[in-house]
C-alpha cells in the first residue's frame, strides 16, 4: 500500500539517537522485540526495561548484544507505584506503556488487580510523565477496549481515556499522549494460533473452534513494533492511532495450519466477541484516513488537530464508517498467513516490514 503525502508510515520526525527510552512492562513479548528494534535502529543514550519480574529482566540482559549493554538500564517496578515511575522516568524523553494484565479470563477473575494494573497504572504513567518533563508517551491499546463486554477490554478502554486526556493535563507545551490500538498478536501468548499448533503437535485430529463465524484482525509483533515507533514519530497528542491489518476467520486459521484435521465447535466463550471492532461509527465522526492507518482525533477541541490533519494529506472517514473484522477489505488467506508468519522469522534478523503487504 502506497501512504498519502504527510502519512506516518515511516515515523519520519522521530529522533531516538541520543534519547533516553524507557518501555513498561519491557520483558514482555512486545518489550524485548521494541528493545531489540531501537537498538538496531537507533543510538540511544539509553534504553530503560521497566517491569517487576526480576527473573525475566535477568533473562532478557543475557540476550543484549554486550556493544550495546551499557545503553540498557533494567528497572524494577511496578506501574501501580506512582513515585518508583517518577524516580524511574527521571531524565526520560520518550515512554512507551506496554504494562497490562492481558488475560480475559484471569481479568475476570481477579477485577481488582485488573482495576490496579491497567487503569491505576495507566494514571500513574500520565501523572508521572508530566511531573518528570516526559516529550512523548505512547500507550498500547486493543481491539478489545472497543465497545467492551470484558473487564480487560473495558480497563484498557479507560486506559486510552487517561493518556488522551492526560495531554489537557500537560498544558500547551507539556509531555504529548498518544494511543497505538491494533488486533490479535500472530504467535503471542494466549491467542489461538499458538493454541492450535501445540494441539497439532500433541497428535490431536480435530481442533476446537468457538464459532465457524468468528473473525479477528491479525498483525505480527514486529508490525505491531514497527507501528508503535512511526506512530510516535508523528503525533501531536490525543491521537488514537488503528493499522489498517487484515481480518481472518477463525475457522479458516485452523485449515490453513492443518488442511486435514477436523473440527469441533466449542461455543463462545463469556467475554468473548463474534467479530472485532477498532472503529465505532461514533468514533469515526472524527477519524481520519491517513493512507496505511486511521486516526482518531480528540473529540476535545484544546488544539486544532484535525485541522493539522487535512493539511497533511489525511481525509475524513465516511458517515456510518465502521472498521471491525467481519466487514474487512483486507482477508488473510492461508498464504497470507504463513507470509504473517516468515515475517516474524525475518524480524528476529532486525527485518520489521510495515505496513503488510500480502
């Protein structure tokens, strides 16, 4: 796909060389690739891993390269304590929010520390990122935070609330906030794909589907990265960015892993969506088309950015626009996937291809 004039496919403005970083939740599977990336592609003064697993940022220091050890700072913490974040994001230009309690079913489960972690931790990395002069703040969102039936999409949905607001609270000249919102992770832990190649290699005939009608919209972790930096490379603030990324059926995932293999519907599981959603017709009232991604704009006017946005080539999403998995331009077939696939062997080479292209 071709980007419009003024589109921010290549993250053109961001300058990370002499910059310190630091990523929450950075020993998580988007923390160690997002590490790795800027590494490869940047000079920064340094690169802070911000989680509270001791173990797994000891794990993660084996695999830095030692040129670049001396960049790379391991933090422990916790995003639910606000002053270890202030003491943490001294000095700090650029934070990517990457720290969540993911799990569905867990989040049901256990609403209260869901509660803490995804909506206490999302204002005390606002709050912190404006005492301590913080430039930019990109948060991670998910399909799931819109029009949530779930504890975790719904905490993720006040998260994106927090950090668009948090830019009214910076003042004119203060730290920016921005959202990244993308669909299911290809490979990550807890998505069906990994599910089902484990079954395979247990010897099992036939795989679980929820619903022969099921879609979701799939990226890779490296596109994810790749869409996250360049997101951050053009925002003003306030934006809630959306990839334009293909949908898949469920069922079709499912063949094109094992052509053979039989199926068995399992039924829906609570919390649980048929199709995905990333734009609602309401938020598209002010969204805007930038060529390979949507932008959703602030619906508070504190500055005219949808102004800034027709000036830089974007274009106003339709009345009644809807962008969710079942009414998709983009289908993966099961070339496409195992394209999906390579991409993410390629990305471990420091190949991060953005956007897809089948």
């Amino acid at each position: 796909m071709t980007a419009r004039p003024g589109s921010p496919q290549s993250g053109e403005g961001l300058q990370l060389d002499g910059a310190a970083i630091l990523v929450t939740g950075g020993t998580g599977s988007f923390g160690k690739l997002f590490v790795k990336t800027v590494l490869e592609r940047y000079d920064p003064a340094r690169l802070i891993v911000f989680s509270r697993d001791e173990f797994k940022q000891y794990e993660m220091a084996a695999t830095i390269p030692e040129a670049a050890r001396d960049k790379v700072r391991f933090f422990i913490g916790d995003v639910r304590d606000r002053d270890r974040l202030c003491m943490a994001l001294r000095g700090v230009d650029y934070v990517v929010h990457a720290a969540a309690l993911k799990h569905v079913p867990t989040a049901e489960y256990n609403p209260f520390e869901c509660v803490h972690t995804n909506i206490i931790g999302a204002e005390n990395v606002a709050n912190a990122a404006i005492q301590t002069g913080v430039k930019r703040v990109v948060a991670l969102s998910t399909d799931k935070a819109v029009s949530p039936i779930n504890l975790y999409g719904a905490s993720k949905l006040a998260s994106d609330k927090i950090f668009v607001a948090a830019n009214n609270l910076a003042g004119g000249d203060g730290c920016r906030f921005s959202v990244v919102r993308y669909g299911n992770v290809v490979g990550s832990r807890g998505s069906v794909l990994p599910l089902f190649q484990r079954l395979l290699a247990e010897g099992k005939t036939s795989l679980p589907i929820t619903d022969e009608r099921m879609t979701r919209f799939w990226i890779t972790l490296q596109q994810g990265v790749a869409f996250t930096l360049s997101c951050m490379g053009s925002m003003r603030g306030g934006e809630i960015y959306v990839p334009k990324i293909p949908s898949m059926k469920v069922v079709d995932l499912a063949r094109a892993l094992a052509p053979e293999a039989e199926h068995h519907v399992i039924g829906i599981r609570p919390g649980e969506k048929l199709h995905e959603v990333m734009i609602t017709r309401d938020d598209a009232r002010c969204a805007y088309d930038l060529g390979d991604r949507y932008s959703i704009e602030p619906a508070s006017h504190q500055w005219d950015t949808n102004r800034q946005a027709l000036a830089n080539g974007a274009e106003p999403l339709p009345e009644g626009f809807e962008y969710n998995s079942n009414d998709n331009d983009d289908w993966l077939d099961a070339d496409g996937l195992q394209a999906m696939l390579r991409d993410g062997a390629e990305a471990m080479d420091g190949q991060i291809p953005w956007p897809h292209s089948k």
